[in-house]
C-alpha cells in the first residue's frame, strides 16, 4: 500500500522565488518536468522556464540517494530510490540558477549539477 503524504504548509520564501516540497503526488498547478539523478548526473541537467511560472520538479533517483540543491532558488530536496519527491518552483527574477547535488554519492559527485534557466 502506498501512503500519500500531503503537503500542506511548508513553503519557503526566497528573493527568486516560492518553493514548495514534499512527495511526488499531483498538485495540478502549472506543468511538471522529471528530472531523474543517477550517478553522477542529473538527466535533464538543465532547464529553461518563464519567470512567474510554477513548474514541479519531480525528482526521481535511479540509484542511490541524492539530493538536488539550488541555493538562489530554496531548493534543498533530497530523493531516494523508489521514493520520488516534488518540488514546486514559481521564479520571479529571470537569470541562471545553479544547482548540485547535496549528498555525496561516489568519486563523480562533484560533476552533478543542474541548472535552471528563468527567462522574460
């Protein structure tokens, strides 16, 4: 049996952006891109959005735990095996926002990184 976790007061507030996290469940607002981490690599490892637009991140592991972490943004999730995890971003200042990973997983950690570009 699968339990749903709903998610429903934690948000955090950045400069560039409202972030929502919790696990992978539908939240019928705005689209939503997967984004799978499998060593060392994010796959997409990067993103174009509109600024203002609410996009879910559902991120998956396809191997051992991992973490996506983009600092400017809020984001700090981290993603296990057979556990996806959201991640809900709405941007409001356009530009490059680089993320990594954030749990080391083996000698090529230092190579996953992810970016999301916010543009007009």
């Amino acid at each position: 049996m699968q339990r749903i976790i709903t998610l429903t007061a934690l948000a955090i507030l950045s400069g560039t952006g409202i972030v929502h996290t919790g696990s992978a469940q539908g939240n019928g607002n705005g689209r939503t891109m997967e984004i799978h981490a499998h060593r060392f690599e994010f796959s997409p490892n990067e993103i174009t959005i509109k600024k203002g637009e609410t996009v879910t991140l559902n991120l998956v592991s396809d191997d051992v735990t991992h973490s996506l972490v983009i600092k400017d943004l809020g984001v700090n999730q981290e993603v296990s095996k057979g556990h996806p995890e959201q991640v809900t971003i709405t941007p409001q200042t356009t530009g490059d926002f680089h993320g990594k990973c954030g749990r080391f997983c083996g000698s090529g950690h230092g190579h996953m990184t992810f970016t999301v570009h916010v543009q007009e």
